[in-house]
C-alpha cells in the first residue's frame, strides 16, 4: 500500500479559471491594447488630414464670406537683371556640376548632355540671354 499523500487544497473556481486561460487573457489583453491604439492613431491621423484640408482651401459659407476680408495681392517685385558676367560664370558653374553628376540610365545620360550642350552654347555666345 502506499502511504496518503496530502493533496493540494483544491483551488477556487475562479482561480483554476484564471490559471487555466492564462495565455488566452493575455492575448486578449494585448490585442485589445493594440487595437485601441490603432483606433486612436487612425482618428488622430484623420483630424490632422481634415485640419490640413481646411488650411488649404478655406470652406466656404454664407456667413463666412460676410466675415472674410478682402485679400491683399502683393506686387510683383522686379529684381535687377544679372551682369553678363556673373551669367557667364554662373553657366560655367552650372556645367561643372553636370559633368560632375553620374547618370543612372541612358535617358538621364541624353538628358545630362543635352543639358550640357545648351550650356556650352550659352557660354560660346557673343550675347548672353538675360535671366
């Protein structure tokens, strides 16, 4: 025979319940945390596109067109033209940098050198187009 052993006091049901599930309660938990989260970035992520929307064209409404000032348009501000030789320089400035770029492709490649070769004419000419 063998001799009795003192066995565990049986555990309440709420506790075997609670141990049984333990992997299942803590999936749930994080789900829940990460669904929550999602629910809340996509809302945040909503007003912020909706306030962009509203910078960008003003809504307009009948008593905030009575409200609104007129608009101010600034003039044009003419700005003196550039001395042929800072031109010149400025060409061959630029057409340093384009032979310095290495083309990815052979489209870029024939756009580069078309580019390069309007560059050149720029620089040979007697008379420099003004900017």
């Amino acid at each position: 025979m063998e001799p009795l052993k003192p066995e565990d006091p049986p555990l309440s049901s709420k506790e075997s319940f609670m141990k049984r599930y333990k992997p299942v309660w803590r999936f749930f938990l994080v789900f829940n945390i990460g669904l929550a989260g999602y629910m809340f970035a996509k809302e945040r992520m909503r007003k912020l596109s909706v306030e962009d929307n509203k910078a960008a064209k003003p809504v307009e409404d009948s008593t905030a067109a009575v409200e609104m000032e007129p608009t101010v348009i600034e003039p044009v501000k003419v700005r003196d033209p550039i001395p042929a030789e800072q031109q010149q320089e400025l060409f061959k400035w630029i057409l340093e940098e384009k032979r310095k770029v290495k083309p990815k492709d052979t489209e870029e490649k024939k756009r580069i050198d078309e580019e390069k070769a309007i560059l050149k004419q720029f620089i040979r000419a007697k008379s420099i187009p003004q900017l």
